[in-house]
C-alpha cells in the first residue's frame, strides 16, 4: 500500500515555516481534525494516530471526553 499526501505530513512542511502549533486539520479530517492536527504535529502519519485512538477506547479511561475538549479547545487549521 503505497501513502497519499492525506496520510502522512511531516510536522515540519516547507508550507508552515516557523515554530509548531497544535491545530484541528481541516483538508482530510474524519470526525473533527483532531488525529489529524496531532499527527501533523508530531509527525507521524494520520493513520497510525487514528488506529492508536480508536484502539484507546477500549481502555477505561477519559479518551473521548480528552477527544471532545481537544475538539472544542484546539483552534481549527486556517490553510
């Protein structure tokens, strides 16, 4: 399986010069941007993010309610 440009973006992209922020993606965004944004910042690919989430809710643990305030906290991406 070969990765789309939606599957993994490097952190540091030639497109945002500067210091790092955490923003909520919004091209190619599932639910909220949220997996995204932190893939994007951290450098990993989206689709890791997404499986480690989803596999997070099978834990006990506040995982979606951390979901829904970084959806409600984190500002969107303006690109």
């Amino acid at each position: 399986m070969t990765a789309t440009p939606n599957d993994w973006t490097p952190a540091t992209s030639p497109s945002r010069p500067g210091p790092r922020q955490l923003r909520r993606v919004q091209d190619g965004k599932v639910i909220a941007g949220v997996c995204a944004g932190l893939a994007e910042y951290f450098g990993l690919s989206r689709r890791t993010v997404r499986i480690l989430a989803v596999l997070s809710i099978i834990l006990p643990g506040p995982q979606v309610l951390a979901y829904l305030a970084m959806w409600a906290i984190v500002p969107a991406d303006s690109r």
